[in-house]
C-alpha cells in the first residue's frame, strides 16, 4: 500500500512536470502567434495612417486651390492690377535673389584652392 502511495506520488509528480511542459510549449506558440498579430496589426495601421495622411494632404490643396480661384475670382480690375504689381515685384525679388546665388557661388568657385599637390608658378616667387 505504501508503495502504491510512492507510484501514485511519483505518478503525480510526472504528471506535473507534463503539464508544466505542455503549458511551456503552448505559451511559447501563443507568444508566437501574438507578436505575429501585433506585427501585422502595426503594419496595417502604418498603411491606414499614411492613407489617411495622403487624403488629407489631398483634400487640403484641394480646399487651398478652392479658395484662390474663389479670391481671384471676387478681385475687381483695381485688385487684379495690385496683384499683377505685387507680382511682378515678387518675380523681381527672385530674379535678384538668384542671381546674388549665382555671383556668390562663382565667388567661392573662383576662391578655392587646390591642395591636390600641384603646383602652379605664378610668377611671384617665394
């Protein structure tokens, strides 16, 4: 009888260790299958927000061309002529502003030096 009581034991034990290996096992798969859940949920969500954020790129210059036409439209002939001047200033200001680019770069391009190891002799001497 107390031998029985000993294999029962011993049965019971094993039976614990079993359990406690299958439940290993099936939260490891669990553990799986969540973070492959939670990745694809992550990925569509990136997709949604970058939709999102496209239409509404979308629908905002769509509302922002609205209402230049609408303002165009309700100028009179004196606010189109303010705004042709206005205009012709502002193309001004970037023809200016570019050129002044362009003189500055040729300026830096006609300052650098050559450490490249060649020598030119300017005549001056040393």
């Amino acid at each position: 009888m107390l031998e029985d009581l000993g294999k029962d034991l011993a049965n019971i034990a094993m039976a614990g260790v079993g359990a406690i290996a299958i439940l290993t096992e099936k939260a490891v798969e669990v553990g799986k299958v969540c973070a492959e859940k939670g990745a694809e949920t992550l990925e569509k969500g990136k997709a949604a927000s970058e939709e999102l954020r496209r239409k509404g790129e979308q629908v905002a210059a769509e509302r922002r061309e609205k209402a230049r036409q609408e303002y165009l439209e309700s100028l009179d002939a004196a606010g189109r002529e303010e705004l042709r001047r206005k205009l012709a200033e502002l193309d001004a200001k970037e023809a200016a502003e570019k050129a002044a680019a362009e003189a500055a770069k040729a300026t830096v391009e006609d300052n650098v030096i050559d450490f490249g190891g060649e020598h030119k002799d300017d005549g001056q001497g040393e």
